[in-house]
C-alpha cells in the first residue's frame, strides 16, 4: 500500500492555492486511519509499516487491528527515501557515516 492510498485532498482543510506546495495542483494528503480500516476490512494478520511519516505510523498502528511493525519511517533529509543511506554507505554517504 503507497503513503497516499485512501489520501484525502488538502483542500478539504480549506487550504489555499498559496499555502500548497504546488499550486494550481490537487495535493493529497496521507490518511493513514484510512489505510488501516482498509487492511482491517482485508483482515490482513501482520501489517508492516515501511516508509509512513513520524506519527502517521503511531496513527496506522493505533487504528490496526492486526500486529504492526515498522520496517523504516520516511525522512525528509533523504528525500522521502529512509533508506537511502543504507543504500549509499559504500559510495555517497561513505566520508560521513567513516569519519577517517
């Protein structure tokens, strides 16, 4: 399941075109409830969480019936991509994560 699945428009908020990151655009924001009524209604037995922002996850996990773990939250500093860094160790990230 993506972030934005069961997302709702952030003009339900009454959100002006100004205040959205693109404007002139629809920009959906996460529902993370939703997605978990909707695996509830699936009746999944094990949910993992990869990728969901910080309190979004604590949102999923309140509202899940079955067991959660979380696999990776998203991060900002990476772009949305929280495991960009592992993913980089031996090349970009390298000089940072082994200080010489």
């Amino acid at each position: 399941m993506v972030c934005k699945n069961g997302s709702i428009d952030k003009e339900f908020l009454s959100l002006t075109e100004e205040e959205k990151i693109c404007p002139g655009t629809v920009e959906p924001m996460c529902n993370p409830i939703g997605q978990a009524m909707l695996l509830n209604r699936a009746k999944t037995d094990f949910n993992i969480v990869l990728g969901l922002c910080i309190g979004h996850d604590s949102l999923f996990i309140k509202h899940a019936e079955a067991p959660v773990t979380v696999l990776a939250v998203k991060d900002r500093v990476l772009a949305h991509n929280p495991l960009g860094a592992l993913y980089l160790s031996e090349g970009y990230y390298k000089d940072k994560l082994y200080k010489k």
